[in-house]
C-alpha cells in the first residue's frame, strides 16, 4: 500500500488515539496512536492504517519517507520533520480552522434577538463562502478549478485575512474566539496552499472519512489488549 501511494503525489494524514493496555514501558492508560495517509494515483486512491505507541515526528517520516508531493493534514507540529527532510509542499485543513470559530460560537453567551452576530460568527459566514465557491466548482477540471479559484476564492481570502488581523486585537486572549483566530492566522500560509493546485481539496475531510470507521468502531470494542493486537486492527481496517 506504502509503495502504491509513493506513486501518486497527494497524500493526507490524520491520526487518532487508540488505548492499548499491555504496550512495553507505557501504562495502559496513556495515549498510543492509529495513524492514517491516504492517496496515491488520483484514479486509485489507497488508504494505510498503521499503529504505533508514539506521536512523535519519527512515525510520519517513516511513514511519509521517500515521498515527493503535497501532503495535507490538520495543524500538527509532528508532521513538520519529514516535510523539512524530503522535498514535501504541506498544506492545510479548512475544517480545522472553521472548527474552532465553531466551538468559540457554541461557548458565546445565547444571542438575544437584534444584537449583532459574534465575531466567532461572522468568521464562520467569511469560511462558508470559500466552501460555496468549492462546490460551485467540483465538477471542473483541475486547471479550470485553479483559475476559479484564484479568480474567486483568492478575493474571500483576502477579505478574512485582514479581517482576522484586525479583530485579534479585539477579542481578550483568553478568548475560544482569540485562540481560533490566532490558529487561523499561524496557519494561513498552508490553509491558502489548496489555491494553487485544482488537484488539491479545501480540507483533510477525505482522511478524516476514512479514520472515522475506526473511531467509530473503537466505540464499540474500547480498547486493543496487545501492541499486536493493534497492528492486527489496522491491517483489518
């Protein structure tokens, strides 16, 4: 599956916690990992499960070494050593960021009727666009995609990223909405990175997609007994 995928040259991560109870030298309260990539020729994506106790950027340049391409994935820093070792382009996921402004919404005071809407509120409408824009869209061809979306998207972008600038100022730091604007704005170099190629998607959904039968699954059994165990989990998923 690895092999297959190095063939292609748009992959997405994700990654979620999975307990293992008789892991060597790690309670079996403590966090162990199910790692996802996904990708490979775009007419015959593959998707790769693979286990291990750590978080750690050793796991993604294994996982990711001898690769040359786009990788998407969420904001985490333990994807930046094989980025900076291999000749890889990351880029970002809108869901996060909008995720965040969403959770700072829910957390606001209830709005009463004729206040005006929250910050956390009109940055959502700003995102939404650029999601209108993506669907308008997603039957063009690649290029046509990257012309629309330097015609389109690249104004909405600008608009919401002077926007985020200058409301920073304005929320207290200790703010949902703060902490969802200045993730944004650290972001914002690999967030725009899916203008510039009509191949690549606004977000990591298709990973998350793909790890969420796992999730949901881990509903259900809990936990894995054995490291073995594990790896026998992800091979079946």
């Amino acid at each position: 599956l690895r092999e297959h995928q190095l063939e292609g040259d748009y992959l997405q991560a994700d990654e979620t916690r999975l307990q293992v109870l008789k892991e060597d030298g790690r309670p079996a309260t403590a966090d162990k990992w199910m790692w996802l990539v996904r990708g490979g020729p775009p007419d015959q994506p593959a998707v790769l499960f693979e286990y291990d106790a750590s978080r750690g950027e050793e796991v993604p340049s294994r996982l990711l070494g001898g690769f040359a391409g786009v990788l998407q994935a969420d904001g985490y820093a333990g994807y930046n050593q094989v980025c900076r070792n291999n000749p890889i382009t990351r880029i970002g996921c809108w869901d996060h960021a909008r995720r965040k402004f969403v959770e700072a919404s829910k957390a606001a005071p209830a709005k009463k009727k004729g206040h005006k809407a929250s910050k956390a509120d009109v940055a959502i409408g700003k995102i939404r666009k650029l999601y209108r824009i993506e669907d308008r869209i997603k039957d063009l061809a690649p290029e046509e995609k990257t012309l629309q979306r330097q015609t389109l998207s690249q104004p909405v972008l600008d608009d919401l990223k002077v926007w985020l600038q200058t409301n920073s100022r304005r929320v207290p730091k200790d703010s949902l909405t703060w902490t969802a604007i200045n993730y944004t704005l650290n972001q914002w170099d690999l967030l725009v990175g899916y203008c510039r190629d009509g191949r690549l998607n606004i977000s990591n959904a298709l990973a998350e997609n793909a790890i969420r039968p796992f999730a949901v699954g881990r509903r259900n059994w809990l936990f894995a007994d054995t490291p073995r165990g594990a790896r026998a989990s992800a091979t079946i998923y």
